[in-house]
C-alpha cells in the first residue's frame, strides 16, 4: 500500500495536486484552530461546518450547477449567520453558549439534509456530487478546484503569520489589548470570519460532519509538545499537513473511501502519540514527575 | 493638573445602575486608592473608565484631553484571575505584550523593547524567571508579571485592579516600591484597593466608592470613621494602623 501511495505522488499530476491543496489546508486549519482553541472557540467551528451545509444547498438550487466558488460563497454565508445567531442568542437571552451552540448547529444542519434530499431526488441530481460535501472526498475536486483551495488556504496561512502578535494578545488578555489601543472588534471579525473561511474551503476535501476535527485534534496535539504558542501554532500546522497529506493519498489510491474520515483517523494518530510521549504534560512526563516526586517525598521523610 | 477627569458616569447592566451619577477627579502625581466594599462597582468604576465595559453616559478625560488608548499614556494592571494562566507563552513575553501598543502592526519585538522587558523582569525580583511558563509561577509572580508589563507600557496615568489581593509579603514589599518609584517619576496610580489596614501607609489620595463616590480626597481627610461607616454601611471592623482595634457599628 505505501507503494502505491508512492506511485501515486510520484507520476499522478492529480494526485499530487490533490496532496498539495490538502496539505495546505491541513497547515491553515491547524493554524487557525490553535487560536480558536486558545480562544474557546473549538465548538463554534463544528457549528460553522455543520451550518455550511444549507449554504451549499442554497446556493446549487440557485444556479443550478456545481460551481465550487458560488457554493463556498453560500456555505461562507449561512457559515457566518450561524456564528451571528449564536452570538445573538448567547448575548440577548438567558441562554447558554453551548445550549446556543447545539441548537443552531443542529438547525442548520438539518435544514442542509432537507434541502440535500431534495437536490438528489431531482432529475440529476444524484450527479450532483453534493453528498461528497458531507463526509469530503478530495479525489472528487477538479483542477480549479484545488486551485481555489490552495490559494484560500495560502492568504490565511499569510494573515495568520502577519497578525500573530495582535491575535496572541487579543486572546490572552482583550482586556489589555484594547488598552494597548489595538482595534480589538475589528481583529475579533476577522478572526471570526477567517475562521468561517477555513471550515469552508476544508469542507469539500473533510466534509462539514468532520471539518471541526481537522481544526482542534492538530491544535490539541500540538499543545502537549510545547509551551510557546508560536511553537504550537507550527507543530499544529505540521500535524495537520501530515494529515492532510496521508488521508488525502489513501483516499486517492483507494475506490470509494471518504477523504474526511482517513485525515480524521490520521489527526487522531498524531493525538494520541503526543498525548503519551509529548514532553509538556504528555502521561511518560507526568508519570515521572510524580515517580521523581515521590522518591523526594520518600528521602525527605526517612 | 488632572491626571483624570471623570463626568457624569453611569453604568448599568440589565437596565440595574450599578454606578451612578460619577464624578471624581484625580490629581497627576498621586497614589490613590479607590475604596468600597464588595460590589461597591470599584472594578467596574476602572473598566467603565478605559472604556472596556459600555457608558450608559459619561465623559472621561486623562491628563486633560478625552482618554484615547491610542495616545498610549494610560497603562492597565487587570486582576491576575482575568486570564488563563495555561496560556502558551512565557514570562518575557507576557511583559513584552505592554509594547505591542509601540511596536506597530505587522512587527516583532525589538532589541530595544527585550531590553525594557528584561529590566522591568529584573526590577520585580524576576530576572531568573524570563523563560518560566507561567502556569509554573506562583500567584504573586504572576501579579508581578503583570505589574512589569505595565511598566513597559511606559504610561503616565497607570489603573490597576486589587493588584495586592493574594499575594506573598516579598511581592507585597516589590509591588508598594514599585508604585512609590512611579510616584516619585511624577506619575499617576490608581489602585483598586481592598485592605484598609494598608490605606494610609501606602496612599496619599483616595476615593471612597459604593455604586457612586463617597469622598474622594487626600488620605487623611477622607479615611474618617465616618465616611468609612457611609461607604460600607452597618457594621464595620476597622484596624487602625497603629494597630489598636475598633469596632464601629
């Protein structure tokens, strides 16, 4: 199979078309989704994947075919509503951002299926490739397509290196940062919609169930490996381009496997190696600390 | 001169006023105090003032012209529980983040501005700390952290919220030299302040709050057992500094 994989990137200009865009997105979302993990702002991104769906809808039914920049620019849309109402809600009820959360995620989500059935039981439609948007299949994109992924993925790795001292203090302290004489709604918008942006490009390759996993599980791992936040913010970009790339080249090689689920899978991997050796709180480090402790506690008292 | 001016300030929440009807001002060159019991809106009174919480009226101005972060002249010391102290960053670079309001978009710290952090590291007692994460320090480093970040800002009016609340005696003694060294520069602190005890040793001005201003003056003739009694209401245990203690009720 590593074979394969091999050939493939090797003599399939497709594939390694594929490979690059997917990388480049794994690199954006992972940088992205350490500063909204920092933020606490994990969740929001699955609702924003899930409320991308109707988008998608929408904007096929509108036009009446697949054309990836329009039906991004609907999943943008719905995308930034849902962060909208949730913001709305958590800020002019009584209710709780997580209660919000759920009840717009799985809204929108809903309305997206029913508007799917529809476009899959019409003449078509079931050529549409619109169901590829819920799980991802990367192998799916068209040569424009990977074009427009590679470049949107690109500029927010760019902002994100250009922005990252006044992001850094924005979510540390906003409090100190608007002191500072920062602008700090208008970062707090960008962000958001950068965000928005990230989620969207991702979902045709990881599909809008598992795009939130891309964005937090390389953010996550990378946490164990470091304390700097531009370490983390490198390692997270590292893990989810590796992601990227291994999902996106079994997917490729293979008949009828979902990109998104591999890249989750290969996401996950990488967690669950960083959780056990990463040397900031990963289980060996926290098991010797507590051995080398103990041994203390041990001579101190004889 | 003025180091602040506040008009007709009111802030409410949930249509409730928790400050009402607030005018103060506050002499350039002085240590003062803002004093009040608990939900007295001393905080509040601050984050109204440096515009971090919305006016439902008011109008604020520092060393006489209207309070402008962008004129970079006010420096900000919020409660260390604020943050979250997992935050992956280390002591140098929270410190360095009071001069990101001087370094200018798109930039990164200079020589010059490692150079301040590391001085004000130093003066805090905290030279052999740069490179801790700050999860790793204790409660009265952290407050110091802070503190020294302020004092890169380079401001000339500082606030700072309960920064002796839950600190250590060593951090305590830094904190107090800390302030009185500003004074002593000619600038201008005011410290949300909770332990009477300490009012008149470490101030010279202050202000007595409960949802609007009490008295605000010199230390010694607004530190009365009866504007005490007025801000806190009922029953109050007052230690003199002299240490006798009396009871009024």
């Amino acid at each position: 199979m590593i074979q394969d994989m091999w050939n493939a990137l090797l003599h399939q200009p497709n594939t390694q078309w594929v490979v690059l865009s997917t990388m480049l997105l794994g690199i954006a979302s992972g940088v992205l989704g350490s500063f909204a993990l920092l933020k606490k702002q994990s969740l929001i991104g699955d609702a924003v994947a899930h409320a991308a769906l109707p988008g998608i809808c929408i904007a096929y039914l509108l036009i009446g075919e697949k054309q990836l920049l329009v039906l991004l620019l609907g999943a943008t849309a719905t995308g930034l509503l849902a962060t909208y109402l949730i913001q709305l809600i958590t800020t002019t009820t009584r209710i709780k951002k997580d209660a919000a959360i759920c009840l717009i995620l799985s809204v929108f989500f809903g309305s997206g299926i029913v508007l799917l059935s529809r476009i899959t039981q019409q003449a078509g439609g079931n050529k549409s490739g619109l169901d590829h948007f819920i799980f991802g299949q990367a192998a799916a994109m068209t040569r424009e397509d990977v074009y427009t992924m590679a470049g949107a993925a690109g500029g927010l790795i760019l902002i994100a290196f250009l922005l990252f001292k006044e992001w850094k203090l924005l979510i540390f302290d906003p409090d100190f940062a608007k002191n500072s004489g920062l602008p700090v709604g208008l970062l707090e918008t960008l962000f958001s919609t950068l965000l928005v942006i990230t989620v969207v490009i991702g979902i045709q390759a990881v599909g809008v169930i598992l795009m939130a996993a891309l964005l937090i599980i390389p953010a996550i791992s990378a946490r164990y490996w470091t304390d700097r936040l531009g370490w983390m913010v490198v390692i997270a970009g590292a893990i989810g381009a590796c992601s990227g790339i291994v999902g996106a080249l079994i997917s490729t090689i293979s008949t009828g496997l979902a990109t998104g689920p591999l890249i989750v899978v290969t996401a996950a991997g990488c967690f669950i190696v960083s959780f056990i050796v990463g040397p900031k709180r990963g289980l060996i480090q926290k098991l010797m600390a507590h051995r080398v402790s103990a041994e203390r506690l041990k001579e101190e008292s004889l | 001169m003025e180091a602040l001016n506040v008009k007709d300030l009111q802030v409410a929440y949930d249509r409730k006023a928790v400050l009402d009807q607030v005018e103060l001002s506050i002499p350039q060159g002085s240590l003062t105090a803002i004093v009040g019991p608990n939900g007295a809106g001393k905080s509040t009174l601050i984050k109204a003032i440096l515009g971090m919480l919305k006016r439902s009226s008011g109008h604020i101005s520092i060393l006489g012209k209207p309070y402008n972060p962008k004129n970079r002249n006010v420096g900000y010391v919020p409660q260390r529980g604020s943050v979250d102290w997992d935050f992956p960053t280390n002591a140098l670079d929270v410190i360095l983040m009071g001069r990101y309001g001087h370094i200018g978009w798109f930039k990164r710290p200079s020589k010059g501005d490692i150079a301040l952090a590391k001085e004000a590291l130093h003066k805090l007692g905290m030279a052999d700390y740069a490179d801790r994460q700050i999860r790793q320090l204790s409660g009265g480093q952290q407050q110091r952290i802070f503190l020294a970040r302020a004092l890169v800002q380079d401001a000339e009016v500082y606030f700072m919220d309960e920064p002796f609340v839950g600190v250590d005696a060593k951090t305590e003694k830094a904190i107090i030299d800390l302030l009185r060294e500003l004074k002593h520069k000619g600038k201008t602190v005011i410290v949300v302040h909770h332990d009477l005890q300490t009012v008149l040793e470490y101030f010279d001005h202050t202000l007595l709050l409960n949802r609007t201003v009490i008295a605000n003056g010199p230390t010694e003739q607004v530190f009365t057992k009866d504007l005490l009694q007025k801000t806190y209401g009922g029953t109050l245990a007052f230690f003199s500094p002299t240490g006798d203690k009396r009871v009024m009720s």
